[in-house]
C-alpha cells in the first residue's frame, strides 16, 4: 500500500508539473501571438506607408518628367525665336538700326533688378525703389 501511495504521489507531482509546464506554455504562446498581432498591425502600416511613397514617387516622376519636356520645348521655341529675329536683322536695315540702339535709360532700370526670393524681399525692394512721394494736403478747401 505504501508504494502504490508513493507511486499515487509520484504521478501526482509528475501530473502538476507538467499542468505548470503546459499553463507556461500556454502563456508563452499567448504572448507571442499578441506579438505577432502587433507586428502584423505595425508591418500592414509601413507596408501601406511604402505603397503611398511610391505612389508619390512615380507622380512626381510623372511630372517632372512633364516638366523637363516643357522646358525643352521652351528652350526650343525661345533658340527658334533668336534665329527668327536674327534672320530678321539680316534682312531689314530698319530692323537692324533699331535692335541695334540701346534701350532708354527709364527701360534699363525696369529690367535692372537683384534676385528676388520671395514676396517680402519683393516688397521690400519695391518700398527701397523709386517710390512716388505722395503729394502734400492742403488743409483749406
């Protein structure tokens, strides 16, 4: 009777540690599978977060490559336009003469200006340029 008891309590402790090895188990497995879950939610972000980068890449490759035709288009036009008003000056002496006489001195300081980069440097070279002074009031009427 002893030993079946011994062999009773043997089994018996043998049982509760693996109980407490399968409920570590057990608990070990929840907390990887919250783990998981949460990568899962962080992964699906970036992922959405790279697709709208690419997106946003391939539209701005979009148009800048939009941009770099009109500009070569421009250029284009503007050295066909250069080769017309010199072909024009071979052409006509009038022409000639007046392309050749500088500008008025008023024109030259309308197109004489420093590099402006933005609108307060603007306004502010606006208020430093030959402003108009206003007229004095004259207080009888």
């Amino acid at each position: 009777m002893t030993r079946t008891l011994a062999v009773f309590l043997l089994l018996l402790v043998a049982l509760g540690c693996q109980s407490w090895r399968l409920n570590n188990a057990r608990h070990t497995i929840e907390t990887q599978g919250e783990t998981l879950e949460t990568k899962t939610q962080a992964l699906a972000k970036k992922n959405s977060q790279l697709i709208g980068l690419s997106i946003l890449t391939e539209t701005n490759s979009r148009a800048q490559m939009q941009l770099y035709a009109a500009a070569e288009k421009t250029t284009a036009l503007l050295r066909n336009r250069q080769h017309r008003i010199e072909e024009l000056k071979r052409e006509n002496e009038d022409l000639r003469r007046w392309a050749d006489t500088p500008l008025p001195a008023d024109i030259i300081r309308l197109r004489e200006r420093p590099a402006l980069s933005g609108g307060a440097a603007y306004r502010e070279w606006l208020s430093k340029s030959d402003a108009v002074q206003p007229e004095p009031v004259s207080a009888a009427h």
